[in-house]
C-alpha cells in the first residue's frame, strides 16, 4: 500500500491563482474612490470642468497655443496668480 497523504473534505486548499502584478493591480484599483464618497464627488466635477474645457479648446481653429489660450481666457478661465508675485 502507498502512503499517499489524504486531505480531508472540510480543510480548504490553498491555490495561488493571481500574479503579483494581477494583485498590485486589485489592490490599487480597491483603493479608487466609490460612488458616493467625496473623493468620487471631487474626481466627477473635475472631470465635468475637464470636459467643459476640452469643448472650448475644439473650438479653435488652429492648434497654436496662443489660439486655445485665448479661446480659454474669453470663456472665463484664469489661472491663480503664483505665490510671492506682486
């Protein structure tokens, strides 16, 4: 007779069944913001002004920087003036 081991019904086996890039990936994707927490609220009204934005810049005729800045500007967007000038 072999001695071959036998593993009970009520113990569960272990299988690996994710590579460690898979679970790098499930965890960052765990760690995203949900429907309903503020940090979702931020990103969907961030990416609704990114939107509204990116309409204007279609707007212009050519892709100079100076043409979609000044469509930019007309449609009321300002940058914040930066720290220490006066």
């Amino acid at each position: 007779m072999m001695n071959d081991k036998v593993v009970p019904l009520h113990v569960p086996l272990h299988v690996e069944t994710e590579s460690p890039e898979e679970r790098e990936l499930f965890e960052r994707m765990s760690n995203q913001p949900r429907i309903g927490d503020s940090r979702w609220r931020y990103n969907e009204q961030r990416q609704h002004e990114i939107n509204r934005i990116a309409a204007v810049v279609r707007l212009s005729p050519t892709m100079s920087a100076e043409s979609i800045a000044t469509l930019l500007y007309d449609a009321g967007c300002q940058l914040p003036e930066p720290q220490g000038a006066a």
